[in-house]
C-alpha cells in the first residue's frame, strides 16, 4: 500500500519518519547496535547502560543484563523464558476441558509477543514500543500481567479434569432420572 500511494499523507509520513535517519527511534537503533558490539561474552563491557538507554530497567532489560554480565547471560535468560512458554503452551494442549485449553493458549500468546517483541526491540531489529520481558521488566503493570497470566495458566492446569470432555452427557443422565421418577 506503501509503493502504490493508496495510504493517507500521515500515515507515509509515520512510516517514512520510522525507517529514515534524523529520527528518534533511528538514533535509539543506533544506539543500541553499539551498545551490542561492545558488549563482551561474559563480564560488564566498558560502556555504562543505565546513562544512556531511557528505561533500562523495563524496555530494555536484555540489552542492560548483557552490558552488565555479558551475551551468554541475555542468552541463557531467552533460552529460560523459551522453555517457560514451551511449558506453558504444552500444558495449554494438554487440557481436557477446551475453556481451559484456550485460556492457556491465549497466555502463551500474550507471553510469546511480548517476548519476541521485547528481543527483538532490545536488538535493534523492531521499532521501538511499550512492551515487557515476561517476569523480568520492572514497573507494577508489566509484573503483575506477568503473574497474572501464569495464575491462569496454573489454575486451569490445577482444574482441568472438573468437566468432563461433553459437558451435555451430564446432564442428559440427569434429565432421563427426572423423567423416570416423575
């Protein structure tokens, strides 16, 4: 829609200000494409994240545990939270009852994007956006959305043999008594 003119003049100029140089997010880019390359493989690499980065401590949390322990740290952090989302989305298919199923699927969608969203602006590879590591970022709202998903998740996975598979079977037994002794 871009290449063919068919969108309004303000969105081309949203799109334009985003992929162009001068503006705010692409000296953020910049910025952290540099704060990566000078990080080291384990240990504090020479340049101080918390000066520099808006938000270090929310946003951009992988790109500060790296600049403070090192790559292999911000790598064994996603690797963790990968095989939560796996165990997460695992526990979601395993369900009897279908509610409880797409209510855990639907957290692990909700964890999954946020996640990959998170990387991938702490990368410097998605534009910059309001968005949280799952159990990592500081801020109230991101820690209690974190541990309110998992709650569900939980709780469907400690309730999920209350229904059976046909929940009409039940009470189809119930109806045949009634109509028996009536």
């Amino acid at each position: 829609m871009y290449l063919r003119n068919r969108l309004a003049e303000y969105q081309i100029a949203r799109i334009q200000a985003m992929f162009s140089s001068g503006s705010e997010t692409d000296y953020l880019t910049k910025m952290l494409h540099s704060l990566w390359r000078q990080n080291k493989l384990i240990g504090k690499s020479k340049s101080d994240v918390t000066g520099i980065l808006p938000a270090f401590n929310a946003d951009y949390i992988l790109t500060y545990l790296s600049s403070v322990y090192g790559i292999i740290a911000a790598i064994l952090l996603c690797c963790v939270l990968a095989v939560l989302i796996f165990a997460v989305f695992n526990t979601a298919l395993r369900q009897i009852n279908q509610l409880g199923m797409m209510m855990g699927c639907g957290c692990r969608i909700v964890f999954l994007i946020s996640f990959l969203i998170n990387v991938l602006e702490n990368l410097g590879v998605f534009p910059q956006s309001i968005t949280f590591l799952p159990f990592f970022s500081a801020g109230g709202s991101c820690i209690i959305i974190s541990y309110g998903l998992m709650g569900i998740v939980l709780s469907t996975y400690r309730y999920k043999n209350i229904y059976p598979r046909h929940p009409g079977a039940g009470f189809m037994s119930i109806n045949s008594k009634v109509k028996k002794v009536s």
